[in-house]
C-alpha cells in the first residue's frame, strides 16, 4: 500500500497530517527525528516546496516500487510455501536529516521515503533511484523478520554501533541482490551519487581505516561511551560532494562484507539471523588481514 502524507502536508497542513497519520509520525519521532525540531522547520520547508513536483515524484516512485516487489520477493527468498512480507510505502514531507529508512508500527513493517531531499536528488541524472528503493524497503523487511536489528532495540553502545552496521549491510547487499544485472556494487552503496573513479577511493579509505575502526570498537564498547567521531566515520558523511562523501559512510561497506560473508553460507537466510548470531563474524572480519 502506497501512503502519501505529503499531500496532505501540503493541503491541509502540518497538524492535520500529524493528527491522520498519528501512528507514523510518533513512530518517526520515537526512532529517528526529535519532534520539536521537526515542527519547528518543517513550516519554512513546506512553503518552499513544489506541490505539483512531489505529487509527480511520488507517482513515479509509486511505479518503480510496484516494479520491484518481484525481485524483491525473490532476493528475499519467497517460494511457493513461504511468502515475503512487502512493507507498505510512506512519502512525506520532512527535514533533511533522513532521506529514508524503515519503521515497525503495530507489528508491521514501513519503508518511508523524504521527499525533501528525494525531489532534488531526482533532479541528478545520475541517481539511480531503484536503489535506494530497493536498500529502504530492505531495512524495513529486515527489521520486521529480525527484530533485534530494531534501532529502538539497541540498549548498549555495542548495539548503536554494531547492530547498525550489520543493518546497513543487510540493506545494501540486498539490494545489490535484487538489482540483478542493472545494480553494481557501486550503486548499491551510493545510489549513483559517485563515480567509478571516487567509488574505488572510497574503498581505499574503507579498508585503511578498518584496523583504526576495530580499536577504536574496541575501546567505546568496553568503556561504553559515544564517540561522535566514530560515529560520523562509520554512518555520515561532511558534506555532498564527491570528495567529501567518500570520508564517511565506512560502516556500510564493513557490515556489508560481514553480511556477505555468512549469505555465503546461510544464503537468505542472512535476513532472518538474529544479531547474536553475528557477533562472531563481527568481530572475525575486523580481526581477520581480509579487506
């Protein structure tokens, strides 16, 4: 089911679309974005943005979505006895601290799309947008069958940075994985946002970086202190352009060489692997002289 919330921030106006769609919005603000930052700018935001440009975007990703849930369904494993659950689409309006991500309301699962930065990136001939489709619907799937990845389940440091990490690679392998031939390993983490050339730079630096990281894990986990400056290193980046996004982000390519190396084994069933189970194979990659 596709859910468009922008509209109706649109036409009727924020309070009205938090009063219908209570249940997303208190999730939203629960999980990810503060409530009253939110309100505070999301006003200036909505007199700035096109109606008719959104409506037109969200009919767009509508369609591309609908076109996917097929190989979605298959990277996820459905067969004739068991049948992947697809999540239901949200398009809203918001502030520019998250493009998308997935969310558990009422036991089932939501992949949520921010057209605020979503309608400009559409503007990028070079955005590949499936992707990024593909790599949110994902996160919402896996939160679903494997709960404990839930970010409202982490209750440790250890979890914020770990269990992300494997969240992040559980979503861009799979998309890389329901791509099919059209997907590369490069658009799978960036969406078409860099080139070949800033792709393999960023590799570079994933892989220089890895023995830093692993101390540094190391070091917050035992003595249970945030470290923004991990943070920052493993799951954002300074700025948008190309030589700035490749200086962050590492996380996904570490948790995406971890989920790739048990899908060897386990196949999908990688999707449905509780986080205990990958603790190990956590901390063997970090160990390991492997990239």
């Amino acid at each position: 089911m596709f859910i468009n919330i922008a509209r109706e921030q649109i036409r009727l106006g924020v309070e009205a679309a938090l009063k219908n769609h209570s249940d997303f919005f208190n999730e939203y603000f629960s999980t990810l974005e503060n409530r009253e930052e939110f309100l505070k700018g999301i006003p200036d935001i909505l007199k700035t943005t096109d109606a008719d440009l959104t409506n037109t975007n969200i009919s767009l990703l509508s369609k591309k979505l609908s076109l996917l849930i097929p190989s979605i369904e298959s990277a996820g494993g459905t067969s004739a006895d068991k049948k992947l659950i697809i999540p239901d689409f949200v398009f809203f309006i918001g502030l520019n601290n998250f493009d998308g991500h997935g969310l558990i309301i009422r036991g089932k699962p939501y992949a949520f799309f921010n057209m605020t930065p979503i309608n400009r990136r559409l503007e990028d001939k070079s955005f590949m947008v499936e992707s990024q489709l593909l790599h949110e619907t994902f996160h919402a799937i896996h939160y679903f069958y494997s709960p404990s990845f839930y970010i409202k389940n982490y209750t440790s440091i250890e979890h914020r940075y770990l269990k992300r990490m494997i969240a992040e690679g559980i979503a861009s392998y799979f998309t890389l994985v329901a791509g099919g031939k059209k997907q590369n390993l490069k658009d799978a983490f960036w969406f078409g946002l860099v080139d070949e050339e800033h792709f393999k730079k960023w590799v570079e630096n994933c892989k220089f970086k890895k023995s830093f990281v692993y101390e540094t894990l190391k070091k917050v986990i035992t003595g249970n202190g945030f470290a923004p400056t991990l943070d920052a290193l493993l799951f954002y980046v300074p700025g948008a352009k190309q030589e700035e996004l490749i200086l962050g982000r590492f996380g996904y390519y570490y948790g995406f060489e971890v989920v790739r190396r048990v899908a060897e084994k386990e196949g999908t069933k990688v999707l449905y692997t509780p986080y205990e189970e990958f603790t190990e194979h956590i901390w063997h990659y970090f160990e390991s002289n492997d990239a």
